[in-house]
C-alpha cells in the first residue's frame, strides 16, 4: 500500500499540474491583443497548424522512446516542453518564435502517451482501473481550477491575459520536478519486457571470479605490446556485442509490436471501434483547436468572454457524464452502427448551428453539448476496444488510433485552415466540420444497412441455385423466422410442332 500512495500521489499531481493551465482558455484572445498584435489570419493559418504537424512527426518517435526509455524520462521531457512553449509565448513577439512554441506544445502533447501508459508498468493489472481513475481525477481537477481561476482573474480584472501565463508557466514547470520523483520502472511493455536474468548460484559467481583472476594473471605475465592489442580487440568485441544486443531488442520489440497490431485489428469490432476513434478525434481535435476563433469573431467589441467558465463547466459535467456511462455494463456490440451514428449526427447539428449563430452563449452552450457528447461516447469506444485487447497492447493500439487521428487532422488543417488550401473563413470552417460529422454519421448508416440488407437478400433465397424448392422466410415480429415452401411454377411454354 505504501508503494501504491508513493505511486498514486505523484502521478496525480502531475496530471493536475500539467492540466493548469489558465492561460489557454483565452490564449487567442491573447495572440490577436495588443500583447502580441497578431492577426486572426495568421494565427489561424500560420500559427495553430505548426502545434498539428509537430504532434503528428513526433508522435511515433515518442512512443517508441517512451517504451525504450521506461516511460520516466519522456514524463519528465513533457513538463519541460511545456515549460519551454510558455517561456516562448510569455517572452517572444515575432511570428518565428510563435511558431517555435507551437512545435514545442506538440512535443508537450506527443509526450502525453508516456503518462498514460506509465501506470499499467508499475501497477498490477487487478488495479488499473483504481489507478486509471485517479489519473483521471487528477487531470479532470486541473482542467476545473484552471478554468475557474482563469475567469475569476480576469472578469474582476485581477489579472490579464498575459499575466495567466506566468501560472501557466509556474504549474508546467513544477509538474517536470514531479515527476522526477516518480519511481523509475525496470521493464517496459516492448523493449525492456524481460528482466534481467541474475547469477543462478553464488558457485557461478566464484567461478567467474577465478576466472577473471587467472586471466589478470596471464595478462600481466604477457609483454606489453600484447596487453595493449588484447585490451584492444577487448573493447572492439565490446562495441561489436553491445551493438548487436542492440539490434536484436530492436528486432524482438517491432515483432512483438506487429503481433499485437495483427492480432487486435483482425478484430471487426476493434477496427469498427477503431475507425470511428480516429475519424471522431480528428473532427474534435480540429474543432478545440479553432473555437476560440470563432468565439472571437461572434462577440461583440469589448464584450466579456467566458471561455474559462465554458471549460470549467464542461470539465465538471462531462466528468459526470463519463462516470455515469462507465457505470453501466451494456452490450453494445449489437447497437455498435447506431450509436455511432446517432452520436456523430447530433456533433454535427451543434457544429452547424455554431457557425451560423451570432449568440455567443449559444456557441458556449452547444460547445458545452458537444464536448460531452464526445467523451461519454469515447469512454464507450475505449472499452469497446480494451474488451478485445491484451492489457500490453492497448498503448500499441490507442497510440496507432491517435496518429491516424493526427495524419486526418493535418490533412484536413491543410486544406480548409493552413495557408496553400482553402484559407476559409472561421465560420466557413465550422461549417465544413459539422459537414463533416453529417457525413460520418450518414456513413455508419450505410455501414449498417449494407450488412442488413445482405442478410435479407440471403435469407430470402435470391441468387441460391441448383434447388428446385426456395425458402422464404417471413418475419412476423418473433426471434425466430417461420419458414414456408413456394414450389416453382410449371412450364407454360407451347410444346414444340411434331
């Protein structure tokens, strides 16, 4: 129990620490003022997309350090990119060095997957529901006070914009010393799965110990030249050897890593799951990226934003939310297509009804909506998935699902936002991203009504040959179908002249 709380108390420290952060709930407002005198064109297209392509380059490299490196030292690096992104932000005023803090907030993103993972290394598997949802306390805490502080500073006018980045600062920066008293793991999941195998008896022990002996022997009663070119060849080998260990556990993880990625999307339901993460995320991510924009173009001048009041709420229902859903043991196997589409036609409505609102407490209100809508039906695919996965595996898996969501992401900031592409309008934009859920959810119709419409076709018969007797089948309202026998109509044909 010690262990655990030595454990548990840091890891939840970290995820509220890296979590404060008040400055982001107006870090748009921010950029555009006169602190930075950026204009919105330009942080739309020049800046915010540099944060897209920098998570999506660094995130595979990441994880593979993450499991190399034992999940501790990419943890640390998280709370230090984030100290450097803000460090940039609070003390740079050109468009380079803005650019140079988004590269750094991707890195601070891609390094998340580390503290995600980090606990099913250090605790039991009988526990990592008990430490997943500390993690989640933790991060869900620091979202809330974060947004709470940050719009009590600035509606009774205590702090401004650029003064929340300095706790912004201070919150990232601390989080880094956390989590250099998180206790270091021996194994990892790929990498460092096996432990390293000790002396099985003291007697092998002295015989190696003799054996060295009489070596140190031998080479002192050679000449020295021999010394030299025998040391030489010693420490070659050394190279040689270590290399080779080297590649080998390289080999051994990206085989054990292509074994789980066949194993698990072989699953439909892992890839039907999987293929709404990744199209879902993408749309989310884009749009968390770009709503501050467009509650700056929807206010009026000089009315008072509320984005940190919008975070905390949403923070604090959506907790409830997912808890809520979490607590129902539902087979959703056989509903899969519906709730999916459900879910993505209602994200689309909101969307759409955002870009054409000129209410500002009508975007926060359907915003609101959204983002709980969204992370009740994450918690459903997550354990959807998790059902049908090896517990080593679900980093492999969610990982690879983040980055096809980041490979869509950057291809749609490309062509709708980033400079090169359609450079739209933000209203125009979250016009095309509640199109873009319309069509999502009018695919998992399809996806539905294809398979059912197959199926109909079969049992009634069509396209079976070779029987003289075809089986309709009636559906009459019960489980099972009553079957009934057509026998084929005769030949009505004229018989042929004698």
């Amino acid at each position: 129990m010690a262990l655990a709380w030595r454990i548990l108390v840091p890891l939840c420290a970290f995820g509220f620490l890296k979590e404060f952060r008040p400055s982001e709930s107006f870090v748009t407002k921010y950029l555009v003022g006169p602190d930075k005198n950026f204009t919105k064109d330009e942080v739309n297209q020049d800046i915010y997309p540099v944060a897209t392509y920098s998570n999506l380059s660094l995130l595979i490299l990441v994880f593979l350090l993450t499991d190399w490196a034992r999940y501790k030292p990419v943890i640390i690096l998280e709370g230090v990119s984030g100290a450097i992104t803000y460090c940039l932000i609070i003390w740079g005023h050109d468009l380079p060095t803005i650019q140079a803090a988004e590269f750094f907030y991707g890195l601070f993103m891609a390094t998340e997957v580390a503290y995600l993972t980090y606990m099913y290394a250090v605790s039991e598997k009988k526990d990592f529901q008990k430490v997943s949802g500390c993690l989640r306390s933790g991060i869900l805490l620091g979202r809330f006070v974060s947004g709470v502080i940050c719009q009590l500073t600035i509606s009774f006018n205590i702090l401004t914009y650029h003064q929340l980045n300095y706790l912004t600062l201070a919150g990232v920066s601390i989080s880094a010393l956390v989590a250099s008293s998180l206790p270091s793991v021996k194994k990892s999941m790929y990498f460092h799965s096996k432990t390293a195998k000790q002396p099985e008896s003291n007697t092998v022990c002295e015989a190696s110990a003799l054996s060295l002996a009489n070596e140190d022997h031998e080479l002192n009663a050679q000449p020295d030249g021999c010394f030299v070119e025998n040391q030489n060849n010693q420490e070659s080998d050394y190279i040689v050897s270590s290399r080779n260990k080297a590649m080998r556990m390289l080999f051994d993880a990206l085989k054990a890593m292509s074994h789980d990625f066949l194993f698990a999307y072989r699953n439909i339901q892992v890839l039907k799951w999987s293929l709404w993460w990744a199209l879902a995320t993408c749309g989310y991510l884009q749009v968390t990226s770009y709503i501050q924009s467009l509650w700056h173009v929807t206010a009026e001048k000089d009315e008072q934003l509320y984005n940190g009041l919008v975070d905390a709420v949403y923070t604090l229902i959506g907790s409830l939310s997912t808890w809520f859903v979490g607590q129902y043991k539902i087979n959703f196997a056989q509903c899969t297509g519906l709730i999916l589409t459900i879910c993505c036609l209602l994200q689309g409505t909101f969307l759409l009804l955002s870009a054409g609102s000129v209410y500002l407490w009508g975007q926060y209100i359907l915003y609101i909506l959204f983002k709980i809508l969204h992370h009740s039906t994450m918690v459903l695919a997550s354990s959807e998935v998790a059902k049908s996965l090896h517990a080593e595996s679900h980093a492999l898996i969610f990982g690879f699902n983040m980055f096809m969501a980041l490979c869509l992401q950057s291809v749609f900031t490309l062509t709708v936002a980033a400079k090169g592409g359609l450079e739209l309008t933000i209203r125009n934009q979250f016009f095309v991203y509640g199109g873009y859920f319309i069509v999502l959810g009018i695919g998992f119709v399809i996806s539905m009504c294809l398979p059912a419409a197959f199926n109909l076709l079969k049992s009634n018969g069509i396209g079976n040959k070779g029987s003289s007797i075809k089986d309709v089948r009636v559906f009459c309202g019960k489980s099972t179908p009553l079957p009934f026998y057509v026998r084929p109509c005769p030949d009505l044909r004229p018989n042929p002249p004698l």
